[in-house]
C-alpha cells in the first residue's frame, strides 16, 4: 500500500474520532489535549536522548506536558464544574522545572548536563507549557460551539499542509510554476510554491470563517476583513514555522518520523506540530486585540 493510501485512511479514521471528542464534553476534549501534550513530549524526549547521554525521561515528559496541559485548563475554571485555581500553572512549572534540575544534577555527566536540561526540558516547555494553551480556547458542554476557535486553527493548518503538499508534489516544477527549496537544510521535499500555496488557501478559509461565522465571538472582538486576513497569515505563518521547527528537530536527532501513532503520518508531532505553535499564538493574539479595544 502506498504511503498516500495509507495517510488517506489513517485520516478517514483519525478526523472523526477528534471530531467527536471535541464535540462531547470538556472531559473528552481536555483529555485528548493532555493526551497530544503527553505523547509529543515523549516522542520529544526519545529523539534528544539520542544526542546527549543521560536518564531515559520520556515518562518524565509525559507526565510533565500532561501536567501543564491539566494546569492550564485548571487555571481557566469552569471545566470539571470547578473554579479557577490561581496560580496553578506557575507552581506546575516550578515543580517540574526542580525534578528536571534534580534529575540533571544527579543522573547526567557533566560534559553533557547543559545541552541534555536545555533539549529535555524542551518537552514540557513546548508542549505544555506553551502547546497546553489549546485548552484556552476551549469550553465546557456539548458541541462544537464550544471549541470553534480551536477547530478553525485545526482546520486551517490542515487545509495549508494539505494544499502545499499535493501543490508542491504535482504541480511544483511543472508549466509555469518553478521549483524552489523553502528550507531545503530542514526539509528538503518543501518548496516555496507549496507555501505560498498553502499560505493564499489559508488565509481565504480563516478569513472567510473569521468574518461569515461565529468561530472567534467567545473573545469579544470586533474583527474587521483586515484583522480577519492578519489572522490569517498569523495562523498559515505560525502552523510552518511549527511545522519547520519539528523537522528540525528529527533532522537534528536523525529521526524519520517522531512516532508510529498515525500510520502513514508519523506521531504527534509530525501531525499535530503546526497546531501547537499556531493555537497558542491565535489565544495571545486575540487576547492582545481584547485588551487594546
């Protein structure tokens, strides 16, 4: 079976089961945020101790970027049926922060200690403490109306990835469009065509949703055209430095695919890398544009 016909299934079968657990309740929905964050970070985790010697810390990094995914939603309130809990993340991050320095201090040769804290604690920090701000978008009850602003990000960097690469696989080279390395070091298969394509396709979808539905009214914001198409290249832009930042790092650690979760995908964070920068990056935006208005 070709590895098209495999993504092919593997996403007939994956979308609806996200679908349904967005749509239940906030238990499904933040259990399968902590489940992104935990299984990312320990696929994280196996690609930096290849480089560096030291403790085998996935489970660390899965307990950890769950941890800080389940102190997020914690400090938002309202999920669970329980208040807002102050200060939650913070104290989150100091306690994971202080086991990693322990387990540094105690476990790693000092010829490797720097590099080894700084790519280990990247897990957690990238997954969980910035990945985890995906629940922020999201509410509690049934329905899609409670996680719209979540599932537009989802579907646009869906839509950018899958337009750049049929675009850069078929069309890419061919008649008038050329074929130009985007970052040929990190991920030679990209070209500037795709992006460019993938980016326009974006943007038209983000900010036709943004102005023509309510997918963003739980911030309170008066959106404009201008400030619908600006949310839109913020999602296309953030989704492929995401993108480009994951590829790095396999690249960096000699790694194929980060994991085997989604069969002909890879893991988390071949799938779900341009979401976890691009989510977050959407949630400050919009929380920067409340607070100036």
């Amino acid at each position: 079976m070709s590895n098209l016909a495999q993504r092919l299934i593997t996403a007939f079968i994956a979308i609806p089961v996200v679908f349904v657990l967005l749509w239940f309740n906030d238990f499904s929905r933040i259990g399968l945020m902590c489940f992104l964050a935990g299984v990312g970070a320990w696929e994280w985790a196996g690609m930096a101790c290849k480089m560096y010697k030291g403790p085998d810390t996935r489970y660390l990094s899965f307990a950890s970027s769950l941890a800080l995914t389940l102190a997020w939603a914690l400090s938002k309130g309202g999920y669970f049926s329980l208040p807002a809990v102050p200060y939650v993340v913070g104290m989150t991050f100091v306690s994971v922060f202080a086991i990693y320095i322990g387990v540094a201090y105690a476990k790693v040769e000092i010829d490797h200690l720097f590099p080894w804290l700084v790519m280990q604690l990247g897990a957690p920090l990238y997954l969980g403490l910035w990945g985890g701000m995906n629940v922020l978008m999201m509410g509690n009850g049934q329905g899609f109306e409670h996680c719209y602003p979540f599932i537009l990000v989802m579907t646009a960097v869906w839509l950018c990835d899958t337009v750049a690469y049929f675009f850069g696989k078929f069309a890419a080279g061919k008649g008038p469009f050329g074929r130009h390395p985007f970052a040929p070091s990190i991920s030679p298969k990209k070209t500037w065509e795709g992006s460019v394509a993938g980016s326009i396709a974006t943007i038209a979808w983000v900010a036709y949703w943004v102005k023509c539905s309510a997918s963003l009214a739980s911030f309170e914001v008066e959106l404009t055209w201008t400030s619908a198409i600006v949310i839109g290249l913020l999602i296309t832009v953030a989704g492929q430095v995401g993108d480009l930042l994951m590829s790095a790092l396999k690249r960096w650690s000699g790694t194929k695919d980060s994991g085997n979760l989604f069969v002909g995908h890879g893991g988390v964070l071949d799938r779900c890398d341009s979401f976890l920068l691009a989510a977050p990056a959407l949630y400050l935006f919009m929380d920067f544009l409340k607070n100036i208005t």
